[in-house]
C-alpha cells in the first residue's frame, strides 16, 4: 500500500518545495516594501524637519532685523514699505528678538 501511493507522496513533497519558495519568495518581496516604505517615511520626515529649520531661520532673521536702528526708525515712522509700529509694539518684538535670537559669532 506504501508503495502504491509513493508517486503522489512524492508529488506532495515537490508541491511542498514549490510552496515553500513561495512563501520565501513572498517574505523577501514583503520585506523589501517594508524597507522603502521606511526610507519613504524617513525622506518625508527630513523634508518636513527641513522646512520647520527653514521657517525659523526666517523668523529670526526677521527678528533680528527689528534689532537694527534704521529697521526701528522706518517702523516708527511707517516709511520705505514698513508699516507704522507704535513705539511699545516695536518695543515688545525688539526685546522678543534678544531673546529668541542668538548672538552671532562672525568669527565661527
């Protein structure tokens, strides 16, 4: 009786083979997905790191210009495209921009 059916245990081990290397097959493919779906996830999350780093830069370069006298004198007077800023006002974003901008060390 074992030897009547040693032909379709045979094919039964051969399937199996061919299903394992699908299996293996389908592992990898799922693993490589995963793998760009990371780096997809990591190129996203730098971009957005990049624009926030952007966006404070020009905050405090903004700011940093309020520090400069002929910036203050132009918005306390509401001249060459500045609009008008009364003293206090300008006053607050002065002592804002001390605090949130670093001194610069121009020898760095």
């Amino acid at each position: 009786e074992a030897v009547e059916k040693y032909d379709e245990v045979v094919h039964n081990l051969e399937f199996a083979k061919e299903l394992q290397k699908t299996f293996s097959g389908l592992s990898q493919d799922l693993l490589k997905a995963q793998k760009k779906a990371q780096q997809r996830e990591s190129l996203l999350k730098l971009e957005a790191e990049k624009k926030k780093l952007c966006t404070i830069l020009q905050v405090q370069y903004v700011l940093q210009n309020f520090t400069q006298e002929y910036v203050q004198k132009d918005f306390k007077g509401g001249v060459n495209g500045a609009i008008y800023l009364p003293s206090k006002e300008l006053d607050y974003l002065i002592r804002f921009a001390k605090l949130t901008c670093p001194e610069r060390n121009e020898n760095l």
